[in-house]
C-alpha cells in the first residue's frame, strides 16, 4: 500500500507562480488554416458526422445532434488536442451549461418524439386522499357546519320564519360547544376562534328576543358582555335596553342605556345620538317631560334631526310652554334633510346619453329614499302646526296662521297651502261649515293644483249638504283648474249620480279611472252605476277588480254577494257572504242575509244559527225577531217565541199586533188564563181592536167567565162604528171620484166583510202559524196569516245599519276623501 505513497521532500518548496506564463495551444486561434482537421471539417462532410454515444448520460448535450440550417452539428476535436465543448471524451460528455430547458433532454437520441408536457408517461397518478379521521379535519368540518348554520338561521328570520330561525340558531349554539370540547380533547384550546363563539351567541340572542323569549335573549346577552375577551361587547347593552323597554321595564332601559353610552366613544356620534334619543322616548314613557326634554334639547344642538324636533315640540306641548313650542317649531322647520332638489334630474341639454342617465336616476333606490324623508318630514311638520296651532296663541285660527307664516319662510314654502286647507278641516270637525267654505274659497284665485284641491273639497262640503247645484259648480271648477285630478272627476259623476243621470255619472267615473287607474272610489262609484243601471255583469266585473285591491273591504263583499243574488246564484252569493263576516265577525246584517239565503234555500236549522247570531249582536231587529218567532211558532216551542214578541212590543210599542202574538203564544200553549190577561190589557190599551175582543169573547164564553157578555156588547158596537165609519168613507169616495170608476172600485176593495181594521189600522206582515186543529180560539187556517199592525200616525223607530249595509244601500255611494288626520301618539 505504500508504495503509491508519494512524500514530498522537505527541501522541495511551492512555487505560487509556476505556470503563469505557460501557454495553452488551445486558444491559439491564429494557426487555424494550417490545421489540417479543422479546414477538413469545413470543407468536406467530416464535420457532419452524427457523434459518438456518451457513456455518462445527464450532462447539458450528452449526445444531442445540434442542428444548425445547414445541417448537424458534431462536437469538432482540434488537430492540436483542444476538447471541444459537447464532445465525447473517453465516453464521457461534457456537460454544455448548467441550466436546462423545459422540455428538453440532454439523453433524447435519434427517433425520440417531441413531449413537453410529458404526456407519452401515461396518466398522473391519483391524488392523495385526505383522512377525515384526523381532528383537524375533524375541527374544520364543525366549524364550516357553524357558519353554515348561523347562515341559514339569518335567511329565516328574513324570510319571516321565526320558529325555524330560533332552532337554527340553537343547533349553530350546540355545534360550536361541540367544537369546543374537540378542541380541548386535541389540546389546542389555545386556538379557540372568538369570532365563531360572539357570531353564535349574538345571533342565538337576537332570535330570542325576535320570538318574544326575552329572559333567555337577557341570558345570553349577558354571557356575552360580561366575557372580557370579547372586544367592544359593552354596545350590546343597547340591545338589552331595548328589550326592558319592550317589557315596559323603563328604570333599567334607561340605566342600561346610560351604561352602553358610557362604553362608546365620542367618536361614534351618530350612535350616541342614537342612544339618547331612546333615553329621551324612555323619559316620554315614564311622563317625565323635563328630563326628556333635557335630551331632545341635547340632541338638537349637536345633530338635529326631524324625529327629535318633533318629540322635543311634543314635551313641550305636554308641559304646556307655549313660548317654547314656537321655538321648537322654527326649529323643527330649519332640519336640514340632506336631500337634493328636483332641479338636479332634469337633464341641461338635448344630449341622448345624458337624458337616459337622468331618466334612469330619476326612480332609483337614493330617489326613492329622499322622497320618503321628505315626505316624513312634511307629515311631522304638519301634525305638529296642527298640535300646537290651538295652544300657542288665543284662538285657533291665529295659531295656525302663525304656523303659516313660519312655513312660507322656509323650505318647505309648498307646504303653507297645505296647511291652509288643512285649517278649513279643522273647522268641519268643529262643525263650523262657513268658516270652512271661507277659507276654502281663498283659494279660488291660487295656482291651478291649490284652488283644484280647494274646489275639490268645497264640492265635497256642499255634496253633504246636498246643495248639488253647488257642488256641481265647484266640481266643474275643479276640474278646469285641473283636468287629471281624478277626486274632482269623481265628485262631478257623484252630483250626476245624485241627479239620476247614471249614463253621464259613469263617464266621469271611467274618465278618473283612465287619470289614477288606483281610484278606488271611482271603480266603487262605476259599480254601484252600472247596478243602478241594471248591467250587472259589468258591475260585478268591477266589484271583482275592486276586491283585488281591497282584500278585506266588507262593503266589497257585500256588494259582490247582492249581484250574485240578484244574478240568481245564491250559492255565490252565500260563499262571498261567509267572507264577510270572516271580515266583519259581528256584522248583524250580513248574518241576517245569510239567514235569509238559507231560508230562502229550505235550511231552515242554518237560516236559524245565522238569525240567532243576529240577534244576539244586535237584538232590535225587527225583521230577525219575527223570523225567530215564527221559527219556534213552526216548531211547537211557543214558549220561547213570547220573549222575541215582548222585545218586540218593547220596540214599537203601538203596534198592537206583537201583543196579539203574545196572547196567541200564551193561548197556543194551552196557558189560558195568562192569554186572557194579555187579551184584557190589549183592549185597554187598543179598545177598538176588534180582534182582540173576538178572542175575549171566545175565551171568556169557553171559560165560563161573567165578562162574556160584556165584551160580546163591546164587539158589536165597535163592530157597528167600524161599518158606519166605512159607509161614510165609502160614500166620500164615491162623491170626489164621480164618473171614475178606478176610484169607486178602490173604494169597494177598501171595504172588509170581517172589519178588521179600525181607523186606517192594517195587519201586513206574514207570520207563520201552527196546525190549530179543533182550536176554537184560532183566528185563521194553517196558512200564512195577516198580522201586522201599522199605525201611520206612530212613531216609528229608526234602525241604525252597519257600515257594510249602509256602504251596500242602492244609493249611497263613495265620496272623496278630505285627507288624513294626522294627530300624534
């Protein structure tokens, strides 16, 4: 082994520039035509020879063929023993670069295909399944079904499903204290996502208190701020004072406030100033105006807006200070609203492209906003000049006046007219009509929409007062003013109406449909017209438009159940009916036409729940009482049909024939002698009726009683006054109605061979009888009998209607409309 071991000589030194001036021939580029092999290589086909096969594979040519335009390329040995670069030295290539290309092989030989991508391989083999089992795959999984879950409680609530939102909400509650656990089973708790837990406690919380379960919605609130990890969680305990404020508990909404206004910086004005105005609502609540006012005050100083200034005029109101109202009024009209003019949509010149982008704007979602502020802003300056008007000054009018002259100073100058007519409303609701048709009449020399509007209500006041010459005037006023208000079209076809003349009053009322196609009081008007007009098919197909719009409009439905009757489809008629009173559970009127259909049908047990029905809602109806008498009359059960004509005879006293249904219930239920005492005390109080002393006679004959005779004498001497009344009745006629014989045949139909009447007396109503056979006392057969007792000369006693029939009668119809009343909270 040692004898490859070479020891250098101690003597023997480095030399550190032996070499350098050694030259290499290699680089001697100046001797090149002299060598041999190289003008070879040039001039024959030597130099395209393809190379020998490297030994080593993996370096940056191997044995790659490089191609030039003329032909390959061959590594070239120089005649002076140079290596050239990619040549084959002892079967080794040299290496060309360190670098190699994307695609290309240093090892790719004579046949091989063009394969970049690599695709000649086969498929890629098949990606590693990922193990579920893991836990933290496992934690992953939990904390997507969380959010997926808080997610899916968010989109019921706003689909207005609340049950489904609350179980969401606690399944998103039980996942996560899952997800917890699994955290802590694998140690990393350190890890615990913060956000996830506030997300599900806040939402947890939120679902309690939207279905009324405010305990637990307090619960969890507070599990929530009293966690010091959470950040800013002290802002929920406005969400706790405003569920106390939903309790009425008023002492801890506004301490909770108070604390949640503590842990907010100045830097969220807007929500402080939120927060107060809650405070200054809750001293509302609790009638402590001072402190409320303290905060509205606050507010209005720092950020008025137009909700405060009209609670702060409000607490004033309530005190009474009337100095202060007037201060908070000018105050209430100098808000700024923070909107934009009108001037800003209409487009500055005939551009196409610009007119479509105005077009388009004008009706967006921010237009839509600002006319809702400005219109809430208005409601509120309205109501509050009509609030304070009568309590700022001596008089009403002069505090509306005031307020007048306030609006015309301000922004909303467009107002002042409003209230103007708002002023003559007020004086109709205290009756005061001059008043009201005065300050109306000012407005006859106005702009065309103010004096349209003026002359609108004007023809509406004298409408009322049935001055239709009037109304028919100021209508035509209205319209000239302005042709599209569809209230003053509206009020020329109710004067039309009122006058008969149903064709013209139809035209008008189609004409303000064409200018509001939302009119409903025209559409209801064209209804009634054409049923007056006897078009019932056209008046049903309005009434059926018109409860597409009013759904639960009773005096529609009615409507629509009288045509369906006068169609002759009772069943329809029935069914609308049934919806009314779905409506209008205690309307005695609809339940006593659905009696009547019933009746008129033979279900004699249905006609009968809806008459009681009736009754029991409204029980001095006449019409209902004597169905339901006669209906136990036709069922043997007299007894219960004396109480229904009692009430009756306590309605209208005069009419004796209610006492006579009494007696004949008495005597039908063999209670002889209290019959005989009813008989006795109609003879007193009607001594001319000779159909109670016929039954007085018969009665006291078959009893046995001394006063047969008595009152057999009676009969007959009211029955001879009775026919000398009619011989001289008889008489008159013929001697004023000589050579007529229409009148002399009147006057002989007049004659009744029973005198049953006395002194222009008349029974007229059919009440029902009961089989009355080997009845000695029965005035009649078992056919309908003729018992009603009119007395002409009687007061008679007016019933009032519900709101469905009185809307239902043939010539009442819809008016417009005044405006609203807006008065506050």
């Amino acid at each position: 082994m040692m004898e490859h071991v070479h020891l250098a000589a101690a003597e023997e030194e480095e030399d550190l520039y032996s070499g350098y001036n050694d030259y290499n021939p290699t680089f001697d580029t100046e001797d090149l035509e002299n060598d041999t092999g190289f003008q070879q290589a040039v001039k024959t086909s030597h130099g395209r020879r393809p190379p020998m096969t490297a030994k080593i594979p993996g370096t940056a040519l191997g044995a790659r063929p490089m191609g030039t335009t003329f032909g390959a390329r061959v590594p070239l040995a120089s005649s002076l023993g140079r290596p050239m670069t990619g040549a084959v030295q002892d079967g080794v290539s040299r290496p060309m670069t360190a670098v190699r290309a994307a695609g290309y092989s240093s090892a790719m030989t004579r046949g091989s295909t063009f394969d970049p991508l690599g695709q000649s391989k086969g498929p890629a083999p098949p990606l590693e399944t990922k193990n579920e089992d893991t836990p933290e795959e496992k934690i992953k999984s939990l904390e997507k079904r969380v959010n997926d879950l808080i997610e899916e409680s968010c989109m019921a609530h706003s689909h207005g499903d609340l049950q489904l939102s609350l179980e969401k909400a606690k399944e998103a509650g039980r996942k996560e204290r899952a997800l917890v656990r699994q955290r802590e089973q694998t140690g990393s708790s350190e890890h615990v996502n913060l956000d996830m837990t506030y997300s599900v406690l806040f939402n947890l919380a939120n679902q309690y208190s939207n279905n009324d379960m405010y305990p637990e919605a307090l619960n969890t609130y507070q599990v929530i701020v009293k966690n010091k990890m959470f950040n800013n969680a002290g802002r929920l305990k406005v969400n706790m004072a405003n569920i106390f404020f939903k309790q009425k508990n008023y002492h801890k909404a506004i301490k909770f406030y108070r604390m949640a206004l503590d842990q907010i910086s100045n830097s969220h004005k807007e929500m402080r100033i939120k927060i107060m105005q809650n405070i200054g609502v809750v001293f509302i609540k609790m009638g402590q105006y001072s402190d409320a006012i303290t905060s509205f005050e606050h507010i209005m100083t720092e950020s008025p807006n137009i909700k405060t200034g009209f609670n702060l005029i409000l607490c004033y109101y309530a005190i009474g200070d009337r100095e202060r109202m007037k201060k908070a009024f000018q105050k209430l009209i100098c808000v700024p609203l923070g909107i934009d003019e009108d001037d800003k949509y209409i487009p500055p010149n005939d551009d196409p492209h610009t007119n479509l982008v105005y077009e388009a704007i004008k009706n967006d979602q921010l237009r839509q906003m600002e006319r809702e502020r400005k219109a809430l802003a208005e409601k509120f300056i309205m109501t509050s000049a009509k609030l304070i008007a009568p309590a700022i000054e001596s008089s009403f009018a002069a505090g509306f006046d005031w307020c007048v002259e306030m609006v015309k100073s301000s922004q909303y100058v467009e107002l002042a007219n409003d209230l103007e007519i708002n002023k003559a409303i007020t004086y109709l609701r205290q009756k005061d009509f001059n008043q009201a048709v005065e300050t109306l009449k000012m407005f006859e020399k106005k702009d065309s929409r103010v004096k349209s509007a003026a002359a609108t209500n004007l023809s509406f006041l004298y409408f009322l007062e049935k001055d239709f010459d009037q109304a028919d005037r100021y209508a035509d006023l209205a319209m000239t003013a302005d042709r599209y208000n569809p209230a003053a079209l509206i009020n020329k076809g109710n004067t039309l109406f009122a006058k008969r003349d149903y064709e013209k009053a139809a035209e008008f009322y189609k004409e303000a449909l064409r200018n509001d196609s939302s009119c409903t009081e025209g559409l209801y008007n064209l209804g009634l017209t054409y049923k007056k007009l006897s078009r019932l098919e056209e008046a049903l197909d309005c009434f059926l438009k018109l409860h597409a719009i009013l759904r639960n409009s009773a005096q529609v439905m009615y409507q629509l159940a009288k045509l369906y009757e006068m169609l002759g489809d009772p069943h329809q008629a029935i069914e609308w009916l049934m919806q009314l009173i779905s409506v209008a559970p205690t309307d005695s009127q609809a339940l006593a036409k659905l009696g009547e259909l019933h009746d008129d049908e033979g279900d004699k047990s249905q006609a009968f729940q809806y008459y009681y029905e009736s009754f029991r809602y409204f029980p001095s109806n006449i019409d209902v009482i004597e169905w339901l008498g006669a209906y136990y009359i036709d069922t043997q059960f007299c007894e219960k049909a004396i109480q229904y004509f009692e009430r009756a005879a306590l309605i209208q006293p005069t009419q004796v024939k209610w006492r006579l249904m009494v007696a004949s219930c008495y005597r039908r239920s063999g209670n002889y002698q209290k019959a005989l005492e009813t008989y006795k005390d109609i003879h007193r109080k009607f001594p001319e009726n000779v159909e109670c002393l016929r039954f007085l006679v018969r009665l006291c004959m078959d009893m046995g009683l001394k006063e047969v005779q008595e009152y057999a004498t009676k009969l007959k001497k009211v029955e001879k006054m009775k026919e000398i009344r009619e011989q001289r009745v008889k008489s008159g006629r013929e001697g004023s109605a000589r050579g007529r014989r229409e009148g002399s045949a009147s006057s002989d139909s007049g004659h009744s061979s029973h005198g049953t009447s006395a002194k222009g007396e008349r029974l007229s109503a059919k009440l029902k009888s009961l089989p009355g056979a080997n009845e000695p006392y029965e005035a009649s057969n078992n056919k309908d009998i003729d018992a009603s007792y009119v007395d002409p000369l009687g007061p008679q006693i007016e019933r009032p209607k519900t709101a469905a029939k009185k809307r239902a009668e043939e010539d009442d119809f819809a008016d417009e409309e005044l405006g609203d009343d807006l008065l506050p909270e």
